[in-house]
C-alpha cells in the first residue's frame, strides 16, 4: 500500500531484469563520480565520453537524479557538479 519509485513495467519485468537495470545504473554512477571529481563538467561532453563508454542517455538521467547532481548554465552552457563542488563566480 502506497506509492512506489517503479513504472509498471518495471513492477512487471522479471527480477533479472530489473538486477540488470540496477547494475547499469551503478555503472553509470561510478562514472559520473569519476568524471566530476574536480570541477563541474559541461554536459555534453559528459554524454559523449557516458556513450563512448556504453551507458545508455536513459540510464545516465537515472544516475544523475541518484547522485542529486547540481545543473549550472555558464557562458559555455549547461554543465552537471557534485552537490556541494559548485562555488558561485
């Protein structure tokens, strides 16, 4: 009873897949918190290297909203930083 974080598919799916999907998510975190270590990162070179890499745009969103990654607009355009790393010009 209550609410849930799932979409009925994934309520429905078999538990191997939903582990699969749980696998590619942790992946795609350990990435995006290697990537951002320093300073913040543009966002479209982070979904170049996230492809290069065979994380899915799906599945980087995922890991992005799991890490509560901070969204900044500069004159270069939109760029991801861990909560906290991102210090005001």
């Amino acid at each position: 009873v209550g609410t849930a974080d799932l979409t009925a598919d994934q309520l429905l799916a078999p538990v191997s897949i939903m582990a699969d999907e749980e696998g590619a998510i942790q992946e795609a975190k350990k990435f995006l918190l290697y990537r951002l270590q320093g300073p913040g990162e543009q966002v479209q070179s982070v979904m170049k290297e996230a492809k290069k890499a065979g994380i899915a745009p799906a599945t980087l969103m995922r890991a992005k909203l799991a890490l509560t990654l901070e969204v900044r607009q500069d004159e270069e355009g939109w760029s991801w930083w861990l909560p906290g790393k991102y210090l005001a010009h």
